[in-house]
C-alpha cells in the first residue's frame, strides 16, 4: 500500500489523529508538545499520535496528504482541522470542543 | 540564517497585506497578517494562502511560523 493510502487508512479508522515530531509522553517540537496540551485540555484522552520523525516517508507524505507544509496536523473523523496555531484558536473560541465531544472525549 | 524582515518581505511579496509584523530568532516566527484575501475563507483556507506566498522557503528555510491570520474586518474589530 502506498503512504498516502496508508495514511487515509490512519486517519478513517481512528476518530482523533495527531501527526507530530515524537509521542504525546515525549513530544519533540514545542508545536507538537502544544497540540498535545489542547487536545488534553479539551478532554480527548483517545487518541492517536503518530510520529513523522520515525519515518521519513511518512514526514513528507502527510505534507503532500494535505497540502500543508508544517507538523503538527490534527485530523478529526477523516477531515484536516489544522496545526497547532488553528488548534489555538479554536480552542479558545469553544469550536474544537464542539469538534471534538462526539469523536473521542468521554466528557 | 532568516531574519524576521525577510520572511516579512517573502511574505509581503506573495500576499497583499494590510498589515504585517513578523518576529521571530532565525528558527521560529510569529506573524500577525491581516490581509482582505482573508475575507470569507476560514483558517485553514487563510494558512496556506500565506504559505502559498512563502512557497519552497517554507520548506528550506522557514523551520516554524506561528500566525494569526484577520481579515481587515476582524481587525478593525479587534482594534475597536
């Protein structure tokens, strides 16, 4: 299976999905170590993190996967929400709360 | 090394802006960009229009670029 299919796989089968630089324990990049923080702070405590450092192919495959140059990505039910400036904003309006309640937050 | 004013000019030169201030040490920036390009698009929408005007820089030599994208409606908003 090629990476892209790979990756549409990872984000259809698993309702929250996190790319980052390292785990949620050990986040590698202050970015990624955020997005892990608002994602806690909105109450997902199931979700999945995949780390883009382990494997280049998939570093540079979630960049073209979504046209969009930076890691972190947060993908919720399939869907690109954002890095982790839009996580930001949207956590602070209220959205990725609403985003997030019926996908992986048990509040 | 990038210095904040090119990354303000890389991005000025791609983007419109009606106003713009970048700071940053070399490796991460933040950018306050408010652009009427923004108008009626939503975040994601508005990211990769300035990292559409960033272009392969993004990639080579920009490491992190935080931002805060306003239409100039918001703006004045935010300034009212």
């Amino acid at each position: 299976m090629d990476i892209q299919n790979t990756i549409k796989q990872t984000v259809t089968e698993n309702p929250v999905v996190l790319f980052m630089k390292g785990s949620a324990q050990f986040p590698q990049c202050g970015f990624s170590g955020r997005a892990v923080q608002i994602l806690k702070a909105c109450g997902v405590d199931k979700f999945v993190t995949v780390d883009v450092l382990a494997d280049p192919e998939i570093r540079q495959g979630i960049k073209d996967y979504s046209s969009w140059p930076t890691i972190p990505q947060l993908y919720v039910n399939g869907e690109f929400v954002g890095g982790s400036d839009i996580m930001y904003e949207m956590y602070q309006s209220g959205e990725l709360q609403t985003l997030l309640k019926p996908a992986g937050s048990d509040a | 090394m990038v210095t904040a004013e090119q990354v303000q000019q890389y991005i000025a030169a791609g983007l419109t802006c009606d106003y713009l201030t970048v700071a940053g040490d070399g490796q991460h920036f933040e950018a306050v960009i408010v652009a009427a390009a923004f108008s009626g698009k939503n975040r994601v929408e508005r990211h990769r229009l300035v990292y559409q005007a960033l272009g392969d820089r993004m990639r080579a030599e920009i490491h992190a670029l935080s931002m805060k994208t306003l239409s100039p409606e918001e703006w004045a908003q935010q300034q009212g």
